[in-house]
C-alpha cells in the first residue's frame, strides 16, 4: 500500500517540524499555540483544570505554548485583582 502523506521535503511546510534556535533557547519546533483565554485563569479552585489543559497541548508536542489570562505585572490585571505571575509565589 502507498504512504499517502508526502515527504517532509515536499510537504507545504517543511521546515514546521524542524527544530529552531531563539539564541536564547530552542524549540523543538515551530508549532505555536497562540494564548487561548479558557475562562479558568480567574477561578483559583480551576486551577488544576487550567493546568490539565496546558498539560494536553505540551504532551501534543507542540514548541511553544503562549498562556492568556495572566498579566506579567499588576498594570496588566485584565479585572482587579485578577490572575498574574509577578512573584515566585505565583
């Protein structure tokens, strides 16, 4: 029986799969899930949803994983209060 999928070489994006240097740190390659708001990231009892849901895309394989709904310092809080990873603790 013939392989329907196409070689890496011929496929649309060849290089997608392929590993890349940041200079800082590698990907093991250029799949990217975009930051995805789940309605959890507010909730501190989801958490452990939250964290199922990141754990699922990682086992996929994807490169790297963009999370949405944490604000870097407290002028981004998307609600007061809300979810953010400025501290350690965090």
């Amino acid at each position: 029986m013939r392989n329907p999928y196409p070689p890496l070489a011929a496929a649309p994006y060849p290089h997608l799969l392929a590993p890349l240097d940041l200079g800082f740190t590698r990907l093991r390659n250029r799949v990217v899930m975009g930051s995805m708001h789940t309605g959890l990231e507010d909730r501190l009892w989801d958490f452990g949803k939250l964290a199922a849901y990141y754990r699922e895309r990682a086992r996929g394989g994807v490169g790297l994983i963009v999370t949405g709904g944490f604000a870097p310092c407290r002028e981004g809080w998307l609600l007061p209060f809300g979810s953010s990873l400025t501290s350690a603790l965090e």
